[in-house]
C-alpha cells in the first residue's frame, strides 16, 4: 500500500453536489481530492433530473401548443420520437463526461476516478479500475457525497427478474410497447407520463394515492390528465408478486387482477448510498447516521461530513448543492478556528432552509411545485396554521393556454402572519415557486407581501388573489 498524500479535504462522489462541495472548499482556499468511481456529474446528469425532463418536456411543448387557438391549427402532427430520444441524449453528452471532467479539473480540484473507502479516521483509501491503490489523509475533513440507491420492495419473485430501475427508464433507447410502473411516486408518474406520450401503454401500480406528498387537490389535477391520456393509474393497489412469462411481466395485483407489460419499472424510493464504504468498521452505523446542520455526522469526532442524496435529508439536487455550499463553507470556517461545534440557524453554515423551505416540482404535465410546509406538516410541526386555496384563473393563465386548470394554496402561520408553505398545480407552475420560496425565506410579513404587485397580465395575479382571499 502506498504511504498517505495529505490534503485539506477529501470529497467522495462527484455528482452534482460532490462536485459543488469541492468546487466551493477550493474556492475558499482548501486542497481537495474529488473521488468518482463512475460518470462525474453523478446521478442527476445523465439518469435522473437531466434525461427525465428533456423526455417530458417536448411532449408538454406540444400539449402548450394544442392548447391555445391559431396555434393548434399549425400542429399537423405529433411527437418525432426519435427526436426526442436523441435530444434525451444529447442531454446527458452521450453518457461522456468529459466536459465535467475538465470543469472539475479548471476549477483547481484533483480528481481520482476510484472506489473509495473511509479507512480510518480522516483516511481514505482508493482503489483505481487498473487496480492500483491510493492513500489520502484528509487534514480538515471527509465528505460523504456518494448519492443514493434505489429501494426495491420485497415483491415475492421479483429478486430473479431483469426489471428497470429509474436509470434504464431514463437511458432506454426504443420505446417499450406497454411499460407497468410500481410506485406512484415523483421518479414513476413523471417517467409514466414520459413514456406512455412516446407511445407505450402506461399502467402506474401505487399502494395509496399518486404524489401523496403534495396536496390532494394538486395531485388529483395530475392523475386526471394522466388518465385522461390513457395512461392506467391504480391505486390503493399493491403488487403481491411478480413473474415473467417469456413473453412479458405479469403482476398479480390483488383480487385475481393481473397487470401485463413488457418492460416493469420499480421506483419505489430511495436510500443513502453510504453502506459498504467503510463506514461499519469505524464504528458508525450508516442507517443511523446523523449529521448536524452543518452536515458533520454527529458523534463521529468532528471530521466526517455527508451532503445531498448521502445525507438524506432532502433527495434534491438543488437542495444537495445547497448543503454543499453551507458544508464546504463550514469546514473552511472550521479550518481557521473561525466556526465552532454548532452553526447559528440561517448563518453561512446552516442548511436551515432544509426543514422550513425545500422548494420540490413534478415535472409533469401539468405541474405541481410546493415550497415549505402543507397545512398539515405545519401544525404537526405546532404551527397555528390556516389555508388559503383556489382554482388559477386570472388574466395570465388564460392567455396561456385556453382552458387552463390549475390550482394554488398559500400555508400562513397565523401567529406570526407570515407564509411557511406553498403549492401550485397547473402548465409552467414552476416558474412561480421562487416567489414564494423568498417569501418564506424572507418571512416576509403578509402585510408587506400585499405591496408585491403581480405584473398584469400574469399568471403570477394568482398571489393577488390568494392574498385578497386570505382577507387582505
Ligand atoms: C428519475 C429521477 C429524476 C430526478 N429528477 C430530479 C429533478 O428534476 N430535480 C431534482 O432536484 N432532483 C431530481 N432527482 C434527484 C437527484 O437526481 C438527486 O437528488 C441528485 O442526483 C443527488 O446528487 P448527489 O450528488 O447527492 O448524488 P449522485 O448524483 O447520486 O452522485 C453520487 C456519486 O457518488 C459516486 N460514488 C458513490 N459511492 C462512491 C464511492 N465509494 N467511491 C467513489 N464514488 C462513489 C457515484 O458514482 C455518483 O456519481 C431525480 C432523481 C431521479 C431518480
Ligand atoms: N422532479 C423531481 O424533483 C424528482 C423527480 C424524480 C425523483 N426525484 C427524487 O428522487 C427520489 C426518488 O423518487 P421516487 O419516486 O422513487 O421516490 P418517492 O419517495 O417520491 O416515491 C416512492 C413511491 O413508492 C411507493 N412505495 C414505496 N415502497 C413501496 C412498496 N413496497 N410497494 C409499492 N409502492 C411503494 C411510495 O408509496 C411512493 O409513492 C425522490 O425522493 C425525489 O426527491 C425528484
């Protein structure tokens, strides 16, 4: 083995928030290694946010477009599949990351494409694919960035069976005939949507309500639309077991009902990726591993960190590059004695935002987009908190598109009269969820929310109404 290299940080993962965290502690004068044992850029890149969306997104262009009179006229036919999938593809570079590679390389950070382990305190050891190895001490800290896996369910026979996991519905090149999608989650109704307005015969197999995380008039607005294009959506339904004919997958779905498709996509969640690297042998129990707003792992003596995906919190590339701002910054601070253990709420250092103000869109088609907290997580949270909701009909939404359906609720703390919670459901909604991100932020007071005039005409008139409503 060979002796330790000594640097300031060690990041392990070079996803979209690995990247950051490490982009960010060279920023503040640190050395680091950045260690990927795969494509650099990470999940979001090239099987997740980046292909999902460039697959949803020309279908929804179209359905815009059909939607509004003098231009429905001009579209004579439907989607060029092949296009799609190529502009899918050109998205994610081809699976190449040579352009992160020299992004990470111009941005002062030395990369190591390995698989690393956390030998031992501040040490981490790396094993190349020539098979060659390499020590690192890491002075100030180690950053656990390494993402999450997917969780797949104990379905009796699925174990055995070659079923898509959300990377190979996010990279397929052809277009299955009928796709069967377990989970009705974020990853399964939007790659549902995907596929079946490319062609397939879509059934969606959920155990409760689709995106049951959002409210229900929202995801209602989803499952309508997504039914209304033929796609099956099943809910309260479980899938007890699973076989493959030779032909296609068979689900036994309760009741003597079965559910047959040629391609069976599990997105039922997903977990930290953070067993197995070494974590065990120190001690550290990675499923009960905590880490404090700073991101340090609490009880681990001070210089294990993890961010994004791998610390679990929020399962968001945004959110994760947020952390890893706040992480890198903090490690810094720690550096020169400028920190100590704990990070003021809302200081440089403290992912607060991650409990009050996670900004999350659905990529469908319409969309959903909430920030903060619904109605109910704010009073199990012992908030004082009231609704204000209503369908989105103003001037904006109307010129958008004829027939626009949508629909908005505003969360207030009624004690201290500010918004901690928002959601919009309908066509490009997502471009209304930073408004009330700042606003939630900001705790910007109601009062002073009422001078925030919506440009006319907008879809944001929608914030007027919901403030007039809420009895302004
Ligand atoms: C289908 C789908 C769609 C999504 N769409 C969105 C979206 O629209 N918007 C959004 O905000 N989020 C979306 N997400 C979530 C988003 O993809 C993740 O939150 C994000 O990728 C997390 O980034 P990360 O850097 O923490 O982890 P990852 O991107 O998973 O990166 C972790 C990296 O660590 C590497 N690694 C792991 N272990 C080791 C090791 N031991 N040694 C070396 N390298 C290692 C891996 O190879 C990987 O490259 C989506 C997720 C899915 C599944
Ligand atoms: N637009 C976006 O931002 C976006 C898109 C896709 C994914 N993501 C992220 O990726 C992560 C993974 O997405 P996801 O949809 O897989 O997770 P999810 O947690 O959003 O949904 C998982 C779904 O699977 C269901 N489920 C869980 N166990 C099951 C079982 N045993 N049998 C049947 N159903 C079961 C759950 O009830 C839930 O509906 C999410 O946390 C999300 O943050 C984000």
């Amino acid at each position: 083995m060979s002796e330790y290299q000594t640097v300031d940080v060690v990041v392990i993962g070079a996803g979209a928030v690995g990247e950051n965290a490490a982009g960010r502690a060279v920023q503040k004068g640190l050395s680091v290694v950045l260690v990927e044992a795969d494509l650099v850029g990470g999940e979001c890149s090239y099987w997740a946010c980046m292909p999902s969306k460039a697959l949803l997104s020309p279908g929804s262009t179209l359905k815009a477009a059909r939607g509004v009179a003098g231009a429905r006229e001009a579209v004579t036919g439907s989607l060029d599949v092949q296009q799609v999938l190529e502009r899918r593809t050109s998205f994610t570079s081809n699976w190449d990351d040579s352009s992160q590679e020299e992004w990470v390389e111009s941005a002062g950070i030395t990369l190591e494409r390995a698989q690393a382990i956390v030998s031992g305190e501040r040490e981490v050891t790396l094993t190349r694919k020539d098979g060659s190895q390499a020590r690192y001490r890491a002075e100030h800290a180690v950053v656990l960035a390494t993402g999450s896996t997917p969780t797949i369910p104990p379905i009796d026979g699925l174990a055995d069976l070659d079923y898509w996991t959300t990377r190979d519905a996010t990279s397929a090149s052809e277009v299955p005939a009928s796709l069967a999608v377990v989970g009705g989650g974020v990853a399964g109704v939007e790659l549902a949507q995907a596929w079946a307005r490319l062609g397939a015969e879509v059934t969606v197999v959920a155990r409760g309500g689709i995106l049951a995380n959002y409210p229900r008039e929202a995801s209602d607005l989803v499952l309508a639309t997504l039914r209304a294009e033929g796609v099956t959506v099943l809910t309260d339904t479980s899938t007890n077991s699973v076989r493959h004919d030779g032909g296609a997958f068979v689900l036994d779905v309760g009741d003597g009902h079965t559910v047959t498709a040629e391609k069976l996509l599990i997105s039922t969640g997903r977990h930290p990726n953070t067993a197995g690297i070494g974590l065990e042998e120190l001690g550290i129990d990675p499923k009960e591993m905590e880490s404090d707003d700073t991101g340090r792992v609490v009880g681990a003596g001070g210089w294990l960190y993890t961010v994004g995906d791998a610390r679990g919190r929020v399962l968001l590339t945004h959110q994760g590059k947020y952390e890893a701002r706040l992480t890198a910054d903090a490690i810094a601070a720690r550096s020169t004695g400028s920190l100590g253990d704990t990070a003021e709420e809302w200081s440089a250092f403290a992912a607060t935002a991650d409990t009050v103000a996670v900004p999350q869109v659905t990529f469908t088609d319409p969309q959903i987009a909430m920030v903060g907290r619904t109605v109910e997580q704010a009073r199990d949270a012992g908030i004082d908190a009231s609704e204000t909701s209503l369908s989105i009909a103003v001037a904006g939404s109307a010129l958008q598109v004829d027939d626009y359906e949508g629909w908005a609720q505003l969360v207030v703390d009624e004690e201290r009269k500010v918004i901690v919670g928002a959601t919009f459901a309908g066509p490009e909604v997502a471009e209304l969820l930073h408004a009330a991100t700042i606003a939630i932020v900001g705790e910007v007071p109601l009062d002073r929310l009422w001078h925030a005039v919506p440009a006319y005409p907008t879809v944001s008139e929608v914030w007027l109404r919901l403030l007039e409503q809420y009895g302004l």
